[in-house]
C-alpha cells in the first residue's frame, strides 16, 4: 500500500511534457466556456450570500471543465486544413490541385452551373446549410437541395430581383422584386406581398427576433416581424439610398454601409442610429461580421479594405490593392473578397483572439466575364458559393467550416419531424426587439447606477421629426354643414404639429438655468457679511 | 501539401433503422448560440406564465365535523392518514387519497384540544376542556379499509381525568412519555393514571408543548404569560426560559436542525430561535396580518407552513423573512390547525368552517409520475427562472400572488404605520446627538429578557 503511494507521488512531480501542454489547451479551453471572469466575492460583508455565491461559482468551473473535456475528447469531427510545405504558398494551390487530393465526396462540392440569361446570382443559405436559394436578376429563384444536388422548386416572377434571403427554415424565403418583396412557400407559392416597405435594395433575417429587415431605395430601414406580420420599426435613416446591408449575427444589430463612407447601425427600438462610424473616404461597397461580433470587415472604392475591433471601435488592420464587391466571414474566420471576377481569401494567421492578422490564404480566379455578385460561405461545410453574373459556383476552402454541428441548434441532417419540432421551439424561444443591443450580454448584469440619463440631443431630435410627421399625416375628419373651411383645417393641423412640437422640450433651457445660477453665486459674494446667510445655498 | 475538408458520411449522421433513436450530436461551444443570456432570459419568463399558469394548489375538502376543527395530529409510519380532531369532540381518522373518514374516536364530552401519536402509531393521546386525557388504539390500516364505507366506532384504550382543562399535548419521539399543557406542564406515562413528572412556574397556563425530534428528553413550550420555556426532563426544571412582548401560539421544532424552533406568535409573525441562544430570534418571518394560529415544519427542514386567524396559510422558507406562497378561499375561514405531509408534498389546514383541506405544496407542481423528460424540463425551468427572477417582468410575474381584500388592505395599513414609525425614528436620530438613539434589531425587539 504505501509503495503505490510514493509512485502515485512520484507521477505527480514528473508529469510527461505533452501532458503539461495539453493542460495548458484545456486552460484556454475552460476559459472559452467560463465566459467571463468570475465575481470578486472578497469585497462581500454578507456571509450567507458570500457562501451562495461561491458554491455557484464553483459549479460554473466545473461545468467549464466538462465543457471541455467533452470538446477534447468527444466530438465526431476536425477541422479541415490545407497545409502546404516548405517553399510552396497556400495561395498558389488550385482548386483542381484540391480535388485530386480529397475524397470523392467533397471534389462533388466543386462546380460551376451555368445560366447566362437569366442575370447576375445573389445567394442565401439557411442555417444549417442544407437548403440554397438563388435568385437571379432576371427573375429566376430556385431552391435547391445542396446534400443531394436537387432542385426542390424553380420559378420565374418575371420582374427584376434584387435579393433573396431565407426565413427561419427552407419552408418560406422572400424575393425583392421589383416593386414590393414578396415572401413564397417552398412549393413557390407566393404567400406575402410585403406593400409597406417600396422597392426594396437588400433583405436580411434575423433569426433569433424573426424579424424581416430591409432597407428600401429611399433609404428607409423597416423591421417587420414574420410571425404575426406587424411592422415593428421603420426607421428613415436620413442618409439617402444605400444598398450595402448586413446583420451582425452576434447581437442582431443591422449596419449599413452609406455613399459618404460612414457605417451606421441601428435597432428597432430607437429612431437614431446607435453608432456612427467613418470608414471610409469614399462610398462604403460591402460590409461583413465575424461570427463572434468583434470584428467587421468593410471594403470601399478607393480599393481598400478595412478590419475594424468593434469593442473598441478602432481599425486593426487595412488591405490595399483590390476594391472588393462582396465580403463574407466564414464560421472559422476566413474572410473572403470578391472583385470583378476573382475571388480572395484571408485567413487570421496569429492564433490569438487578442490581435488579428489577416493575410493571404487562397486565391480563386473564375472565367474572364464573370462578374462577381455575392461570396456566401455555407455553415458547417468546407464550401463557398458563388452567385455570378453567368449563374452559380461552389468551390472548396479547407478549414472554413465549423466541423461539429449542435443537433439542437443546426442539424443539416433533419428529419421534417425534427424540423416541425425545431420550428415550434424557435417561436417559443422569440426574442422581442428590445433585447436588440450593441453588448447582449449584458442582460441580466448589473446596471451602473447612475441617475437616469438623459437621450443624447440627436435622439432627442430624430424623435422629435418622427412625432411631427406623424401629427402633419394625420388625417382630420371631412365636417359637414359648412364647418370644413380651408382656413380652419390648416389651422387645426398646425395646432397638432405645434403639440407634437410641445412635448419636446426646448434644448437651450439648460443654458440659461446654469447661468441664473452662476448669477446667484457672484451676488452672494457682493453681500455683506450680515446679510449672507441669507444668500441662497446650493 | 497536406489538404482535408470536411466530408460528412450520411450513414454515420443518421440512424440506420426506423426503431432507433434519432442520432444526436452536441457542442457546447458558445460561439454557435448567439444571444444566449436574452434567449435564457425568454425561457425565464415563459417558465414564470406557465407556472402561474398551472398554479392549482386546492386539492380537495374533508368535510365530516360538526364543528371547527381545533386540532390535527400526522402519524409519521403511514402517509394516507391524518387525525383531526373539533370544537365539539369528535376524533377522526381521515384517509387523504379517497379525502374519508376511516374510523370515529368518540367519547370527548367538550372542545378535544390536543392531539398527538406515539411514534410507533400504534397509540394515539387526546386531550381535552373536559379535564381528561384519552389514549386510544389506532386500527391497524388494511387493504380492505378503502373498501369499507361504514364507519368504525373504537373505544378507547384508556381514559384518565385530572384537576384541570387541558390545552396541548405532545408526544416523545422514541419514548414512552408524553406531555400535557394545563395549568402546569405535565408528563405522563402511558400506563400511569396520574403524571410522572409535573414543572410550574408562576400561576400562568401552558398554551403549548413540543418535544425535540432530535433530543428525546428537551420540550419547549409557550405559557400565556408571553414566554417561552425549554424544558429538560433530566434536570427537573427549565434549561432556558424567554419573555416575549406578545404570546406564543405555537412552536415547531426544525428536523433537520433539531436545535432551532420557530414559535407562531401573537402579533402575525413567527420567531425563528436557536435553542442553545435565545436572547435573539435568528429570524423573523413577517407576512401574516393577524395572529399566527399554529406552524408546522416540512420533513425536508427547509420549509415551514403557518396558518392564521387572518384565513390564510403560508408557506415559508426556513431562513427567509416573507412568504414564499399564499392559499386563501372564499370558504375557508379561522385556521386553527395546519400539518404539512409527511411526504413533503401536500399542506393540510383545518379551520372554523368545519373542513380539512389539502393543498400541494409547491402550487404548480405535476404529480403522478413523471417522465425522466419531463423532470429535466421542469427543473430547467425552475432553475432558469431562478437565475433571472430578479429582472423586473420575470419578478413581476413571479411575485403576483392575488390576496383577499381584507388582507391586501391589512397590509398596506401595516406598511404606513412601519414607515411612518421608521421615518420618525430617523429624525429622532438625525435630530439627537450620534450615538444616543440605538435601535434594536427586530430579532431582539420583540424579547423583553432571558430570564434565568
């Protein structure tokens, strides 16, 4: 007995070095699934909840162990890798050298479909990456199966569109047409028409909130929710029409990218943009998130590209040389440019979540002639699709896809059951567009205390305009018997505007209250010494 | 060059026949669940609607008394059976499933005022107004018991009189002794016509007795004089001795924490004590608006139920100052008695109105079996809602309970009268040198002194 006690010792002290390195991985992997630090329990006086809290914090380690020994040891898949040795680049590798190297399966996800009439492709897919819809500026939408190459159904409105975007499954997707957008089935039955919104320029969903952004060719953003069709926000940006669009996956938060060179981004709930940011000196051409939310890729016209750290709002990195159309982050943090007919990808060669390098990782040129119209890589597969102004392409990128897929979040292999079932639960799980914010998790935290702060003049006066428009569009009712003259309708109106006016209160109030006070301070000091306690005391 | 994609095999993905089990694959990463807090934060409030959804406490109303119930006694060796005992005499044995009367215990000529069992159940001790402890064989429960609908009438094993009305009784746990409450305290035997032992203090009487579930040998009891006493039956005179402002109705002792009681009082709170240091309540649980008639602790130690002369019963956490729940009906009048099941799960109270009635404890609960799915769910439920019940919505739902306007009212009086108090005393203190206005904790403000 006590032999078997000194070895166990003895291992202790002398760990194998790739023991000790894998601790090291699994220290980053814990601190992954602790997400965050843990509270600071030493400045608590109250026992009792001292001791309720430490417990607590003691289970969260343990489940962030499990977490991740689970992710070491029991998950069914790896990533993918292109590994190239000594003198040889990654970007010179071809797509053919690609598909002599791996298996039959997947040279399957390299093609190129050809349809020259019908107009330059945009492309979406769903969340799992099983479904495809591709919607052709001729008025050409098809829906395709991508796990067994089938065509589900293809229809042809007849009228330019301009985007297509899924809804929260491959059941309903929506096409902007040339006047309104319209939502159709699976089966290519046109479900919706959406009149609201205008001619519509980009559709986007948001998956957790369900709701259907758009930004229209006048510039206006709406939010409509697709599960009882009310429109929740629609919001006039001020800033004219832009057609550059993108959610922000992380927190749901929409940013469009504007002529002058500046990205907005917006939420429902609030008339005024909630950050401004100039990126550019000319107009802003594609703007694309990573999945984690802290970095934005934007491209501009004067052939840059822009890496920005959207917790500090700051630039971390610029690529010159090439003005890219379309931008898109795959699930692992590739970024992939497309221009005129060439197609880049640039992968984060530091490994580290602080600082972020992008250089070149794979090149892929396509047919001279075609003109690139939207990069999409697909969830969960080594893939990127590419719509084009002669049809669609698919090419293979090692390493870009999430090689484990969460049956409860994604399952590209669904059973309609499964699919019915998933569906019921998303609208259980419908989050309202208040929760719409720049940081999410802050929701539930503490909030600072600070007395209520006051909106910030610009919202004061975004809102202000939309109360005004609101009073000038109402409509008065027609009076009869000679009491509808011109003269008192447009009195009455301007009552209502001058009411709507009202509730907003002057913005120069404040000037000259703390004048008044500075006044009282300066008199106090001219009084004499009798006569000072009763000076007025702040 | 080293290339590999990924490439799923669909054979490996799926199951391979109809009578298998879908295949499942996790990852926890949170990188893939976005908005993780204000999902959770959504599930925290729909888990708050259902509850309120299924909230259905009422079970169901033993009626048979003639008149208001006065006291109750559980017998820990068999769940389905509970002993009730009224104003006018009458002794019955319920069962709780069927909500029936199994057997009458009749002979009491007055108000019976105590009930208790011997911990084996084989003995059952009444006591009464008419000066007379009663002690009776307990029917030994067969199958054929729910079959039979006539009422059994026993006899009584035996019958002993004294000099005085009796007020409680209580048995030992794993003894042979039980007390009785009087005019003095009193400890019998159960073959002895007269008591082995007997303690007085003082001319007051003895409102209420408890043994120790933990030591066999302590008992508290609460006299009419505002006080509180520990008695040791080893030492021949009280251990510890307390005076309230107002007086104890009732105590219970926690078991699991056999050292701490908690004593009903007069004033509509009941005092949570550590019996070793009683010169300070632990805890004061506030939330009845009239006087707290009788307590009884959950098996698990972790809950407490009152009831009250104010119509209501409450469920309390052990270490916590207010309710966690509310049960209230139109027809329920006076609570005199309240018993929570042994099983931890049903709450029995027993009123003026002549019915015994049974609620669940936890108000949304499922009962029946459960499925292993159906489990996880709830306790996701509970423990999400947990983690987000201090959000406003999520609170606001939580704590809605609908309270009788007598009531409601009672407690919005009580609330200006508190704070009008509290606001004086703060002038008093910001008008008056620091340090001359002390204020006492309400856990010593209600104890006049440790006497002894």
């Amino acid at each position: 007995m006590e032999l078997s006690s000194e070895d166990n010792n003895l291992t202790e002290k002398f760990l194998p070095p790739i023991e000790q390195e894998s601790d090291v991985e699994l220290e980053t992997k814990v601190k992954k699934y602790l997400r965050g630090e843990g509270a600071n329990l030493e400045t608590l006086k109250d026992k009792k909840l001292k001791t309720q809290l430490a417990s607590r914090e003691k289970l969260y380690g343990k489940s962030a162990k499990t977490a991740a020994k689970i992710e070491k040891w029991l998950l069914p898949a790896e990533a993918g890798y292109l590994e190239t040795d000594g003198l040889e680049k990654t970007w010179r590798v071809k797509q053919t050298d690609i598909a002599n190297e791996v298996d039959l399966l997947s040279s399957r996800n390299q093609y190129d479909i050809v349809l020259p009439d019908f107009g330059p492709y945009k492309l979406d897919f769903t969340a799992s990456g099983r479904h495809m819809i591709a919607g052709g500026r001729k008025g050409h939408l098809a829906l395709v199966d991508m796990m067994s190459m089938n065509l589900i159904k293809e229809i042809q409105v007849k009228e330019t569109v301009r985007d297509v975007a899924f809804l929260h499954n491959e059941q309903f997707f929506a096409a902007a047409q040339k006047k309104y957008a319209y939502i159709y089935g699976r089966d290519g039955t046109e479900l919706h028409c959406l009149k609201e919104r205008g001619p519509v320029a980009r559709l986007r969903f948001l998956k957790n909130h369900f709701l259907l952004a758009s930004v229209n060719k006048s510039g206006q953003l709406h939010y409509q929710d697709v599960t009882y069709g009310g429109m929740v926000a629609s919001i006039r940006t001020g800033k004219g029409r832009t057609d550059v669009m993108e959610v922000n996956p992380y927190n749901g938060v929409v940013a469009l990218g504007h002529s002058g060179g500046t990205v907005t981004m917006w939420k429902p709930t609030s008339q005024a943009p909630l950050v401004q940011m100039q990126c550019h000196p000319g107009p802003v051409s594609s703007v694309a998130f990573h999945p984690n939310g802290h970095l934005m890729a934007t491209s501009g016209k004067e052939r840059k590209l822009k890496i920005w750290d959207l917790r500090k709002f700051e630039e971390i990195q610029t690529i010159h040389g090439f003005h890219a159309k379309t931008l898109s982050f795959s699930q692992k943090g590739l970024l992939a440019a497309g221009t005129g007919s060439f197609v880049q990808i640039l992968g984060d060669s530091s490994g580290s979540s602080s600082s972020h390098n992008y250089s070149r990782y794979m090149n892929h040129s396509m047919v001279k002639g075609y003109q690139i119209e939207k990069l999409m890589f697909r969830p969960y597969e080594d893939v990127i699709g590419i719509g084009h102004s002669m049809g669609w392409s698919s090419i293979l990128i090692p390493g870009s896809g999430e090689p484990n897929f969460d049956s409860w979040v994604a399952n590209p292999f669904e059973t309609s059951k499964q699919r019915r079932e998933k569906e019921v639960h998303l609208l259980l799980d419908k989050l309202p567009p208040e929760t719409i914010m720049l940081d999410p998790s802050k929701i539930g935290a503490m909030k600072p205390s600070r007395r209520k702060e006051k909106p910030s003049r610009g919202e004061i006066e975004a809102e202000k305009e939309v109360a005004i428009e609101a009073a000038k569009s109402t409509e008065l009712k027609k009076k009869t018997k000679g009491r509808n003259k011109p003269s008192k309708r447009t009195k009455k109106k301007k009552e209502m505007v001058e009411n709507a006016k009202r509730t907003f209160p002057e913005q120069g109030h404040n000037n000259t209250a703390s004048k008044k006070r500075r006044i009282g301070e300066d008199a106090a000091a001219e009084l004499p010494a009798s006569l000072k306690r009763f000076a007025r005391k702040n | 060059m080293k290339i590999k994609t990924l490439s799923r095999s669909v054979d490996e993905y799926t199951r391979e026949r109809s009578q298998d089990l879908q295949r499942v694959f996790h990852n926890f990463d949170p990188s893939l669940r976005p908005m993780e807090k204000a999902v959770e934060y959504k599930r925290a409030l729909t888990a708050a609607k259902l509850e309120k959804i299924f909230a259905r406490p009422f079970v169901g109303a033993m009626d048979g008394h003639r008149d208001g119930v006065s006291c109750m006694a559980k017998n820990p060796n068999y769940l389905k059976g509970i002993f009730s005992a009224s104003m006018d005499g009458d002794i019955r044995l319920w069962d709780i499933s069927s909500r029936r009367t199994v057997c009458q215990f009749p002979g009491h000529q007055g108000a019976v005022r105590g009930l208790t069992v011997s911990t084996d159940g084989n003995v059952l001790v009444s006591c009464g107004t008419d000066c007379t402890v009663r002690l009776w064989k307990v029917p030994r429960p067969t199958l054929e018991d729910s079959s039979v609908s006539s009422e059994n009438f026993i006899e009584p094993a035996a019958e002993y009189v004294w000099k005085n009305a009796f007020w409680a009784v209580d048995h030992q746990f794993e003894g042979e002794l039980f007390a009785t409450a009087g005019a003095q305290l009193e400890i019998w035997n159960h073959n002895r016509a007269s008591p082995v032992q007997s303690f007085q203090w003082g001319t007051d009487s003895v409102i209420s007795v408890r043994f120790n579930p933990g030591e066999p040998d302590i008992l508290a009891t609460s006299a009419s004089d505002r006080s509180i006493t520990i008695y040791d039956l080893r030492m021949s005179s009280a251990a510890r001795r307390i005076i309230m402002m107002t007086k104890t109705n009732s105590i219970a002792w926690n078991p699991m924490e056999p050292m701490n009681l908690t004593a009903a009082n007069e004033d509509g709170s009941c005092y949570s004590f550590d019996g070793r240091k009683m010169d300070e309540a632990k805890c004061v649980h506030k939330d009845h608006v009239s006087a707290v008639m009788d307590i009884d602790f959950s098996p698990t130690g972790r809950e407490f139920v009152t009831g009250s002369y104010d119509r209501s019963v409450r469920i309390f956490p052990y270490n916590g100052g207010h309710s966690r729940e509310i049960y209230h009906t139109k027809r329920m009048q006076r609570v005199f008695c309240v018993k929570y099941s042994c099983d931890a799960t049903y709450v029995l109270s027993g009123s003026d109105d002549t019915n015994l009635r049974l609620w669940k404890a936890k108000a949304s609960e499922q009962l029946g079996v459960i499925l292993p799915r159906e489990q996880k769910k709830h306790e996701y439920n509970e423990a999400v809602k947990n983690r987000y019940k201090h959000l406003p919505e999520v609170k606001r739902i939580v704590r809605h309970r609908h309270l009788p306007k007598p009531i409601y009212k009672a407690l919005g009086i009580i609330r200006t009268v508190n704070d009008s108090k509290r606001r004086k005393e703060d002038r008093r203190r910001a008008h008056s040198a620091p340090g001359t206005i002390v204020t006492k904790p309400l856990r010593q403000r209600r104890i006049i002194k440790e006497v002894e």
